[in-house]
C-alpha cells in the first residue's frame, strides 16, 4: 500500500465520563456523513414560495384564450425562425400520448428507488423534499416561460392538424419543453444522488445514461407530435438537467466534499470524533 501522511483532529464531545456516549458520537458521525445538509430556514421557504409562484402561474395559463381561426389562416411558416422551421410537423394524436410513458415513470422514479436502496432510505425524507425542491424549480421557470412568453405551438402552423387543436389555448404552451425539462429534473436528480451516495459504483454511468435517454426521447416524441420547436426542446433540457444536477450538488455536506477526509468515531480517554485528512 501507498504511504499515505495523515494529520488527525480530533474533536471531542464533553461526556465528563471516560467512554460515556459512545454511541451518540455514532450519531453524530452518521449525520456528518451524509451526503446532503438541508438549511431549514431557507430551504422550507424558499420552495414554499417557488410552488405557490408555480401555482400562480398555473392560474393565470389556465384563464387564457385560445387561438382564433382568423389568426390561424393568417399564419405563415415564414413567421417561424430557420432554426426551428424545419419542425414544424402537423398533430400526431398517438406520438403525443406515448410521450406521457417517460413522464409518468419519471415523475415517480427517485422516491420509489429512495425506498429501494438501503443507504438512501435511511434519508428518505431528507431526499424526497430535495427532490421537491428540483421539480419545483423546474416548473417554476415551465410555468413563467408559458406564462410570460406564449408561443403556439408547430403544430399551429401546419394545415393538417386538426382546428380544434390548433385553436386550444394548451397549443400555446410551446416555449418551453415540460415534458422535457421535467424528465429530465427527475432522471439527472437521480443519477446524481445514487453518485454521491454511491461513489464508486458502476451502476451510476447506467443512471446517468438512463437519464439522457430518457430525456432525448421524450424530446424526439414532442417534437414527432407536433408540440415542440427544437429551441422549446433545447431550453427543456438544459433547464432540467441542471436543476435536477445542482440542487443536490448546492446541498452537498461540507464535510464530504473533499475525499482527502474521513470522520469516524473515537473512543480513547474521551468519546468523541476523529477527522483524518491525508496530505
């Protein structure tokens, strides 16, 4: 083996008894080394305040009118920029619901598999609300988007959709991808806790890879329907791969971040804890 320098801190908790509470130093060596760390007073507000803007939004996209058929028959795919142009594709009733399957399963799959694993059912709780806390992200910056910046859909543009889905006021809902950008929350968020409770698993690379499948799919089968530009589609992916990628890396605890150091309990002439750090 390498010759490894290590300079040992010792931290001990005051017991005033010599091998007193060993085993709440046990405790308190299990809770430093999980991998995440919640800030309570900022964490609970701040996705309270993000869901009801989510909510708000929801209320307002709902009270929307739809498209009229003068608006419709003066539509040109010249209107539409040459990037996303080429996209515009007439409704597929079927591609459409099949695009559900991925979104359905995603919704679900971190909390199911949290229950799954024996290291990450220990923090069941801890994880389901940064998981909430993702989504929550994610369709806040949906929702703002559809709010704030409605743009029909292709399917709007194409003669060989049906009028009443080309008049419905959902097929200006195009920008950005939701579908999308919550498939995509829900798999990387996924991927990357198993990581980090997980580090030298193999299995990770499998997630990783689910999740870019998954998220691709889900865009090709938008797209397919008629119901998403590749912008839409792009700005969906990018929005959830990175809230689903950052809120646990934002969470991650202090003092696991280095893997030059290890916590563990000591039991000498007091109890307490042993930080190793290796030079």
């Amino acid at each position: 083996m390498p010759k490894l320098l290590s300079a040992t801190i010792f931290f001990f908790i005051l017991t005033g008894v010599r091998g007193q509470n060993a085993d709440s130093s046990v405790g308190q060596s299990n809770i430093a080394s999980k991998p995440y760390t919640l800030k309570k007073w900022v964490d609970f507000p701040l996705t309270t305040a993000i869901a009801g803007f989510t909510i708000y939004n929801f209320s307002q996209i709902g009270k929307r009118e739809g498209t009229s058929a003068e608006k419709i028959a003066g539509l040109k795919k010249e209107d539409v920029d040459g990037f996303d142009r080429w996209a515009i594709l007439p409704y597929n009733k079927s591609v459409d619901k099949a695009s559900y399957i991925p979104f359905y399963a995603a919704v679900p799959y971190p909390v199911v598999f949290f229950a799954l694993d024996k290291k990450m059912r220990k923090d069941y709780l801890e994880l389901s609300f940064l998981y909430l806390q993702a989504m929550t992200i994610t369709g806040v910056l949906y929702t703002s988007g559809v709010h704030y910046f409605p743009r029909l859909r292709p399917l709007v543009y194409d003669a060989g959709s049906p009028m009443d889905v080309r008049q419905s006021s959902n097929s200006r809902n195009s920008f950005f991808a939701g579908h999308v950008a919550l498939v995509a929350t829900s798999t990387f968020f996924m991927a990357r806790v198993f990581a980090d409770y997980h580090p030298e698993s193999k299995l990770k690379w499998v997630l990783y890879g689910v999740a870019a499948v998954s998220t691709a799919a889900t865009g090709y089968m938008r797209h397919k329907a008629g119901e998403h530009f590749p912008s839409d589609i792009l700005v969906g992916t990018a929005v959830g791969t990175l809230s689903g990628l950052l809120v646990p890396k934002l969470h991650k605890s202090k003092l696991i971040k280095n893997r030059k150091i290890s916590l563990i309990p000591y039991t000498g002439p007091a109890s307490g804890l042993a930080l190793f750090y290796k030079l």
